[in-house]
C-alpha cells in the first residue's frame, strides 16, 4: 500500500508539471509513424527503447512495462 501512495504522489507531479498536455489522435499518429519507420530501417533497438518505460529485475522474475511517451520514454537504458 505505501509503494502505490508513493507511486500515485509521483504521478501527480509528473501530470501537474504538464497540466495543458492533451494527447490527440494527431500525436498518436506521428508517434506510431516514427515507431513504423524505425521498424522499416531496420532500427529494432531504438524502436525497444521507445517503447520500453522500465525493467524491473527481482531473484526470479523480470517485468518490462511498456508504454508510449512523447518525450523519449527508454532513452536512458
């Protein structure tokens, strides 16, 4: 229970540090057309990091969340 109240009170923050941003359809679109080009070139890599939010490692498991960012969600693994 404290990790989701920690985890709720860093969501705020991140959503009260951009409280304009809508997500459109528009957005959604370029960001799916430069996932496809990546793709297309080959880049499998960079279209992982992209994609990729975090990966957590325990003893016996290893979960990947995933999800989509505009601003280059997994450009630091």
């Amino acid at each position: 229970m404290v990790r989701l109240k920690v985890r709720k009170m860093e969501l705020e923050e991140i959503f009260s540090m951009s409280p304009d941003l809508i997500l459109t359809k528009e957005m959604i679109a370029a960001k799916l057309k430069k996932d496809a080009q990546h793709l297309q070139e080959g880049e499998i890599e960079r279209l992982i990091k992209a994609c990729i939010a975090k990966i957590y490692t325990h003893s016996d498991e290893v979960i990947i969340t995933g999800g989509v960012s505009l601003n280059g969600c997994g450009e630091g693994i």
